[in-house]
C-alpha cells in the first residue's frame, strides 16, 4: 500500500497541493518563531556594550550574576539573573598572588556628554562611566593628550567624542546621577579596530568611586598578570586566594561571554509573542491539514471503494493514507525548513523595527528548532489524517456504485463527542476566565478561540444546513433562480460548504479574537490609568535613560508645584508560598506620600506611610494568590540580588494598569546601578497654571535631559506605545491566518472542481447560460463565506467576553475595541480568494462543449 500512496501523490500532486503549503508554511513558521524564541531568552552574542570588555584581562573576579532563594534554599528551581557587585576587599585579598602583576577595581556608573542643545546620544547606547585605572583591562588606550588626574578631568572615548564634537582642553558639562558637573577633556581614547568602540567616559579613581554610589563596591575585579604568566597557573592561583567560594573568577574572554545577557527588558515582550504565533501557527496548521485531508477522502469516496472492491482491507487502506500523509509531512517538513531561514530573519527584523528587540538583536538558526520543527510537521500530517484514515477504512465496496453528488450521513459519533466536548469546554473556559485577572483572561483568549472553532467545526453538518437556509432567504429572493439554485447546492454538498467556510471561520475566529484582545487590554489599560491618576504633568527622560535625584529636587522645588512624584520600574526576585523557588515579579518603586497625592487607588488594609525601610505593599490579587497577608515577611532579593526581608505594610485595591508590588523608592535607588528614575508625576498648586508650570519646567530641565508634558499627552503616548506589540502581531498574526485562509479555500474549491464538472455540465444541457452557472456559484461562495464569518465571529467574541469580564471588574473605565478594518480586510480577502477559486476552474471547464463536459470522470 505504500507502493500505492507514492504513486497516487505523484500522479494526483494537485489534489495534495494545498495541504503541502499549508504545512509547509506552518512549519516554516514553527521552525522561525522557536529559533527566535531561543534567541530571545539565550542571546548568541552579547551586545555591543559587552563586547571585548575585558579582552585586555588575564583574570576577571565577579559576583555569581545568578541568584537563588536568601536561605539558599531553591535547588530544585532555576536560579535568576541579576547584576551583582561585589565589595572592593576583594582587591586586598589578592594582593601578593603569585603571577598577579595589577589588581585593579572596575566601576560602572552613568556619566553623558551634554551641550548646550541636551545630552548627547551615541547611537542608542547609554554612556558608561569608569575609573581610568580600569582603562588597562579593556582595548581602550590614548590616543591624544593625557590620563585624568583630579575631579575636574575626563578621558572620552571616541564614540562619545565625535558625536559630541569635543576635543582635547575643550570644557564639557557630565550629567551623572549624582549631579551635573563640569569638566575639561583632558585625553581620547579609543580601542583597537577589531574591538568594537562603545560610549565610555574615565575620570580619575576617586572620582569614579565617588560618581558610582557605593565605594566599597565594585563590579569587577580584574587581575594583569606578570609578563610570562601561565594564564592557567595565574587562574587557579587567584580561585585559591578568594576565601568566598561564590565569586565567578573567569579570564576575560570567558566573562565577555558571561556579559551576553541582555539588560532585562530589553526583550522581555518577545518569549510571549513567540509563543502565542508559534500555538496559533501549530493550531492553525493542524486544523488546516486536517480539514484538508478530510476532504481529500470523502474526494477520494469511489476510489477508496474501488480498492475495497478488489480485496484491500480497513487496514491497509489506513496504512495507505498514513504513508501518504508521512510522505507529504516530510517532504514538505523540509520545505518549511528551508522556507524558515529567510523566516527567521524577517521576524528578527520586524521586533527591531517594531521596538520590542534590541537593535543589536540576531537569532542564528539552530539545529534543535529545525529538527523540533521538523518533527513537529511529520506529527501534523499523521494527526491531519488519522481520523480520515478510519473514516476510509469504514467505506464499503458497494460506494463504487454511488453517483450522486448528494452527502450522506456525516454527524458520526466521534463528532458528536468531539463537537460537544469542544464546545462545552469553549464555553467553560469563557466562563472560567474573568476570574483569573486580566493576565490570565488575556492568555485564555486566543486558546477559547481555538477550542471553539475545533467544536464549532465538528458540529457543522448539523449548523450549516439551517444557517445555509437562513442565509439563502436573501438571495433565493433577489433573483429568479440562482439564489435559489446556490442554496440547494450548498445544503446538498455539505462536505464541501463545510470544508470551504472552516478556514473562513479560523481567520475570524482567531484574528478576531487575538486583536479584539489586544486592543481592548491596550485601550482600557490606558483608560483606567488615566481615571486613576491625579497629575497635571509628567517629566520623562529625554536623550537619557532616567531622571537624576538632583533634577527631582529640581521640579519639588519649582514654582507652582505642589507634589512630584517620581516612579521606577524595578523587579523584585522573591519566593512564593511554599515553594523554595525564586519567582520575579515586576515592581515600582515609589516615594509613598507623594504616591499617595497622585494616585487614586484605595488600601484596603495598613497605610502607604509605612511603605519606609525593608518593606512592600501588594495588591489585593497578590496577597490573596501568594499568600502576602499584611504583617507577613517576604524573603527575597533586590533587582541587583541584595537579600532583603521586607514586611507587608499595606494592601492595595487590584487596579488596571498598576504594578501590583510598591517598594520604597530609597531602598530600590540604593540598590541600583545608574540610581535613576523613570519619570515624575507632577501635581501644580491651586491657581496655578499647568501650561505656565510646564513650560518653567521646561526651560529649567531641557538641557539636563528632560522633558515635560500634559497627562493626557503622555497617556496618549503610552496608548501608542502600548500598541507596538499590536502591530506586530496584526502583520504577523493576519499575514499568517490570511495566507492559510486563502491556500486552504482555494485547495478545497479546486479539489472540488471536478466533482463540479459534471454539475455544471447538467445545469449547462438544462439551458442554463454561462453567465447565469457563474451566478450560481458567486452565490454559493458568498453564502459558505458568510457561514465561516459567523461561525467564526461566535468564537471571536466568546473569547473576547472572557477577557472583557477580568477587564471590568478591575475599572468602570475598560473599553471593548474591535478592529474593524482589519477584520473587514481578513474577511475582503477570504472573499476575492472564494470568488476566484470557484468562479476560474469553472469559467474554464465550461469552455468545454456540455455533453464533452458531462462525460468527464473523475
């Protein structure tokens, strides 16, 4: 029987078309979203700021950048990464090491160029600070004038110099975290070619241990050896020197490579991305091939009765099928590899462009995601056919006989249990999702989409037939016969009207679902932001990557301002009841009297006055899904992996689009590198002027880098931020449901085709006119397009409620959005596909004289 599915894919290869480029297309897309994905959470080089940072360096002494449980507790869990400083005793320790020449300290800290026109920007990399002794450990080396000497001195780097346009003795203005000082170049440095050149800053040691917020630490230690050192022999005689056995010791190509690890944020939107296109490719493609191949055997219904007629068995007319299937799987599984490669570069690019990436972002090809792909489109194919092989297995002999083109039964069991099991569980899921928060609601959105769909799906012989009837009452009415004509059609080939409106109903189910969501959580987030907060301006960064202490004392102090409130996003790193794990939850740290007069969020136990020292206030949700009860201590680590025990001061109401962790913005400033924040809120005096306070504002902090806006202009800008990630799932998401939506209606009108030829030939011999046959199935088309869309709106907007409902509870202010330009574009484009794939086959075969076209056979 193998024998015999080679030879029918090789001489019916147009009858299996469209389930190849379905698959192929599906893996293909499997293969690139997974490569990205990896990619995303491995990155396969560091960025540039990393690059040849201690290329110089015979050893390099840091802190484990990974961090378990405070107790130590966590073996079973994966550690978290996070940016670690170790104390500058360590230097001591290593004085005397046999081979060691240098120890010296490397600190990094913020420090940028500003003219008079604002700070200066180097090609998206924030300017680093450091002392000039840790110069040696890199490439960097002067390249004019002389090393710093005292306060007032700077070396640039060339990337920081020629943007700047500043040279040797010219006077400059550095913003640090501490403040804005002045200083005059003294040197330019730069490194050798082959070394990437990055924004670097040095100033004198002291100075850098002043300028980096804490002076008894440091983030690296790096070790120069002695000329003729063995870098083995030097490695392992600094290990034995330190008496803490967690510190990283590595040489310096080792620690480059250990600095690979993206700034968090920096992708943290694309694992969930991928993930969500990579299930709907996989849902899409199975239910695509599956249908596809169901259709092909009830195509196939004489044929498989003819075998059956000359002694095949039920079983080897499953194996039959099965070969075919595994045949065209691995055929086109390769295809989809290929097609991947370029793939992968596309979506690399898109996330760059989109924002959501890095531009320093790549994602090479991997073996693993090519074979899982790969893999995963054999196991597609075998899956889209199983059930169809029984289905052809239970075809008796006396089929042969059959000629009329009218479909039987096809409500079998197996469907009523499938139709009924989705379909129920459709419904649970849409039921069960308002009560998991947006979060959970959101996730469970796309899935209730496809679930329905697969039930919706099963149970269509039993909808189509009255929904088709339904339809029909319109056209049956405008015109004399081919209304009518076209509805009796689509009742009697009830596989085919099926088959044709399934694709239909995944695009708008799943299309529909997915951007509904998106713009709805977007919308309202938005909203409820904006009936929440109290501010009358917002201070943002403004060619930097945050707001000094000093500029924040700035606006407290500026004429008209009653309260500022500065925010930053933060993690903390904690563990959740019972579990010994370290999980990482988003936070904000805040000034809490000042949060309190800009926000309108309500406590429901303790005070945000307490929110002083080690300790946090948590959402309503939190303290009941972890168990965070007021009083309660919760064991964790700072963003930088510090251990604290913070208490639980206060109980927020759960609030849309608020950070469901607040710590205290002393504490997180003190545990943070640049010692920045995210942006200040502003509250003006009464009688003031908003518009007059700005534009002071404005002119006090334009050349500091700042700058200050209206509420609504900055909720606005965040409404358009937030649907960064929305645009890239509406190309993505419709160009990959559209394209299987048109290769999957056009396979099953040309699969039909010549079953029809022999219709139309009947209708053509009864005296209908060509023009009057086309009518016949532009009518047709229009009503199976009509039943997928709506089928496939019940889904979409099943789904949607689950989401809307977690919305709601949160905020009167949350917002239903439905994108009705891309859904009308989904649907347009299913229609010309529909059109085209019945209306061409037919113009031509009835080219064709009708008694030559009667006679054809299939």
């Amino acid at each position: 029987m193998l024998t015999i599915a080679l030879q029918t894919l090789r001489q019916r290869w147009a009858l299996f078309a469209g389930a190849f480029v379905a698959l192929a297309l599906g893996v293909g897309l499997m293969a690139s979203t997974a490569t990205v994905l990896i990619a995303s959470t491995r990155p396969p080089r560091p960025p540039a700021h990393a690059q040849g940072r201690y290329a110089a360096t015979a050893v390099v002494v840091r802190a484990d950048q990974r961090v378990r449980a405070v107790d130590g507790s966590g073996a079973g869990g994966e550690p978290v990464a996070a940016p670690r400083t170790l104390p500058v005793v360590v230097t001591r320790q290593l004085t005397g090491v046999p081979g060691a020449g240098r120890v010296i300290l490397d600190r990094s800290f913020y420090a940028q160029l500003a003219t008079g026109a604002g700070p200066v920007t180097t090609g998206g990399e924030t300017t680093a600070g450091h002392g000039w002794s840790s110069a040696m450990l890199t490439p960097y080396r002067l390249r004019a004038g002389r090393a710093p000497s005292g306060p007032g001195e700077v070396v640039a780097g060339a990337a920081v110099a020629g943007p700047a346009g500043v040279g040797v003795g010219d006077e400059v203005r550095v913003l640090t975290a501490r403040g804005p000082l002045r200083a005059r170049v003294v040197g330019l440095a730069a490194p050798p070619a082959t070394t990437p050149d990055v924004a670097a800053l040095f100033f004198d040691d002291v100075t850098a241990a002043r300028l980096s917020g804490d002076p008894h630490r440091a983030d690296a230690v790096g070790v120069v050896g002695t000329p003729g050192v063995d870098a083995g022999t030097l490695l392992e005689a600094v290990r034995a020197a330190l008496p803490d056995p967690s510190l990283q010791v590595t040489s310096g190509a080792d620690a480059d490579r250990a600095d690979a690890t993206p700034p968090r944020g920096a992708l943290d939107d694309v694992p969930s991305l991928m993930a969500v296109t990579a299930s709907i490719a996989g849902f899409v493609a199975v239910f695509v091939v599956a249908s596809t191949f169901a259709f092909t055997v009830a195509q196939r219904q004489r044929e498989i009765a003819l075998l059956r007629l000359v002694g095949a068995t039920p079983a080897q007319l499953r194996r039959m099928l099965l070969g075919e299937a595994l045949a065209l799987g691995a055929v086109a599984s390769l295809a989809g590899c290929a097609l991947s490669l370029p793939g992968i570069r596309l979506l690399a690019s898109m996330l760059v462009h989109f924002g959501l990436a890095p531009g320093w972002f790549q994602a090479p090809p991997t073996a693993g995601a090519l074979l899982l792909a790969f893999g995963l489109g054999l196991v597609v194919a075998l899956l889209g056919v199983l059930l169809a092989s029984r289905r052809a297995g239970r075809v008796r002999a006396v089929e042969a006989l059959r000629d009329a083109a009218v479909d039987g039964r096809v409500m079998t069991t197996s469907r009523w249990i499938v139709g009924l099991a989705f379909a129920g569980g459709g419904v649970a899921m849409t039921v069960l999702a308002p009560r998991l928060g947006t979060e959970g609601a959101t996730a469970l959105s796309s899935m209730t989409a496809q679930v329905l769909v697969v039930g919706l799906a099963a149970l269509a012989p039993l909808l189509v037939p009255p929904v088709v009837w339904l339809v029909g009452l319109l056209p049956a009415r405008l015109t004399a016969a081919s209304g009518l004509l076209a509805q009796q059609q689509a009742r009697a080939g009830l596989r085919r009207t099926a088959s044709t409106a399934a694709p239909v109903m995944v695009a708008v189910a799943i299309t529909g679902s997915v951007l509904t969501t998106l713009a709805t959580s977007s919308v309202s987030t938005v909203a409820a932001i904006g009936e929440r907060t109290t501010a009358d301006l917002v201070v943002l960064p403004d060619g930097t990557p945050g707001l000094t202490a000093s500029m924040v004392e700035k606006i407290r102090a500026a004429d008209g301002v009653a309260t500022a409130s500065p925010r930053a996003s933060t993690t903390l790193f904690a563990k959740d009841a019972g579990d010994l794990a370290l999980d990482t939850y988003d936070a904000e740290a805040v000034d809490p009297a000042a949060y309190a007069a800009t926000e309108r969020r309500g406590v429901q136990a303790g005070s945000l006055a307490d929110l002083r020292g080690d300790t946090v206030a948590v959402s309503n949700a939190h303290a009941g899904t972890y168990g965070w009860r007021l009083g309660k201590q919760i064991d964790g680590r700072l963003a930088d992996g510090t251990p604290v025990h913070l208490r639980v001061v206060a109980i927020q109401d759960d609030a849309l689009g608020s950070p469901d962790v607040l710590l205290p913005l002393d504490l997180v400033l003190a545990h943070q590198a640049t010692a920045l924040v995210d942006s200040v809120q502003v509250t003006v005096r009464d009688g003031a002027d908003p518009a007059q306070v700005a534009a002071a504002l404005q002119a006090e902090l334009a050349t500091a880098g700042a700058t200050v806006t209206s509420t609504g202009a900055w909720l606005a800008a965040g409404a358009v931020e937030g649907q960064r990630a929305n645009r890239f799932v509406v190309l993505v998401l419709l160009g990959m449901a559209t394209v299987y939506t048109m290769i999957a209606i056009a396979n099953t009108m040309v699969m039909a085709a010549s079953q029809r030829r022999r219709d139309l030939a009947v209708l053509r011999l009864t005296g209908v006119t060509t023009p009057q046959v086309l009518r016949v199935l532009a009518w047709e088309s229009a009503m199976v397009l009509t039943v997928g869309v709506g089928f496939g709106a019940i889904a979409a907007a099943a789904s949607v409620l689950g989401t809307w409902g977690a919305l709601t509870q949160l905020s009167d202010a949350a917002r239903l959005v439905v994108p009705w330009g891309w859904l009308l574009t989904v649907v347009g484009a299913a229609a010309v596909v529909a059109l085209l794939a019945s209306l061409l086959p037919a113009r031509l075969a009835l080219r064709q004289p009708p008694v030559q076209l009667a006679g054809v056979r299939e």
